[in-house]
C-alpha cells in the first residue's frame, strides 16, 4: 500500500472548469444581447483557432451548443437572443468548414 500523503489541489485545478464555465455562460449571455460583440468574438476565436490549429471539433461543439440554446430562448419567450444564437451557430458551423477543410489540407500535405 502507498502511504504517501496526497498532494492536496490547488483551488484553480478543482473548480477551475466550474469557473471558467461559468464564467462563459456569463460571457454568452452578455454576447447574446449585442449580435455584433458576438460576432466580433466569433471572428477574433476564428483567427485564434486557425493560428493555434484549433481541432474544428472543437467549433462544431460551439455551434451545437449555440444551436442548443435557440430552442431554450424560445421557450424563455426571447425570440431576439433566440435568433442571435442562431446566427452564431451558423457562423460556427461555416468556420468549422473551413477549419475542417485546413486541417484535411495539412493532413494530405503530410502524407506526401
């Protein structure tokens, strides 16, 4: 048996992702008001994806979460913020195109 005390946390690695989650609802809320702020963010997490190579998985979980809060803004009566989270989720999904379609390239480039 191992009697080697635990090395305890930090505060950061237990409740970080509680944190950052939600602190990003927060953000998509605030984002949902003003569709040209969440445009903008969707635009600068664009350029950020494709300089960093971002797996577009990871933009396809975006738009499907955009997407997924459509049907719940309509059911909260707020039909403005409902077609903003469509918009985004649109925006997504053709980024993630692309983002596909780059990765694919890079992936054929190495093979050669």
């Amino acid at each position: 048996m191992d009697n080697e005390p635990q090395k305890r946390q930090s505060w950061m690695r237990r409740n970080g992702p509680l944190a950052g989650f939600l602190l990003g609802m927060a953000l998509l809320g605030f984002l949902a008001q003003f569709q040209w702020l969440g445009q903008s963010a969707i635009g600068v997490y664009a350029v950020i994806a494709i300089w960093q190579r971002v797996p577009a998985r990871r933009t396809f979980v975006l738009a499907l979460l955009a997407l997924g809060m459509v049907p719940i803004s309509i059911i909260a009566a707020n039909w403005l913020i409902a077609q903003n989270f469509a918009a985004y989720a649109f925006i997504l999904f053709a980024f993630g195109m692309v983002s596909m379609t780059l990765e694919l390239r890079r992936e054929l480039a190495e093979n050669k």
